[in-house]
C-alpha cells in the first residue's frame, strides 16, 4: 500500500508543477516567437520519458505479484506433489526467481 500512496504523492507533485508551469506561461504570454511551441515540445518529451517509467515500474510490480502468486500455490503443494514435478520447498522460490536455471 505504501509504493501505490507514494506514486500517488508522486503524481500529484508532478501535476500541480506542470499546472502552475502552464499557467505562468499562459498569464505572462511568450517571450520570445516560438517559445511556446518550444516549451510544448520539451513538455511532450518529458510526459512521453514519465509515462515509459511508470509504465516499467507498473511492470514490474505486476511481475513481482505474479511471482508471489507462483510461490504461494507452490507451497501449498504437498511434499509428494512437489516431488511429481520434480522439485523440494527449498528449490521453490530460487526457481520462481530465476527460472532460466
């Protein structure tokens, strides 16, 4: 709970910089011709470079939850079930963390 309420604060930090940047922009007017076309620009490339880290932190969450899942239900196999498919308890989360190996 606490890393979603720290994205949380994250993202309302980051929108109310971007809010009072726009609107000290828009209120003073451009200084220069142009600049406003190049402020929208970096805006864009700085939005786009946000949205591809949070989409990895988001991966990334959702593959550690999976491999919690993973681990979970493989605990709850019996010794002899775990046998079946060829592992032991100790080899259950070396596994599900590095399964090339």
């Amino acid at each position: 709970m606490s890393k979603v309420y720290l994205a949380t604060v994250a993202a309302v930090v980051v929108t109310t910089s971007l809010a009072s940047n726009i609107l000290v922009v828009g209120t003073r007017g451009s200084v220069r011709p142009g600049l406003a076309g190049r402020i929208r620009a970096a805006m864009r490339r700085w939005l786009r470079r946000f949205k591809y880290v949070v989409d990895a932190w988001v991966a990334a969450m959702i593959a550690s939850r999976h491999r919690q899942a993973v681990i979970y239900a493989l605990h709850l196999l019996s010794d002899r079930e775990l046998r079946d498919i060829g592992l032991d308890r100790g080899s259950i989360s070396h596994l599900v963390q590095h399964p090339e190996q």
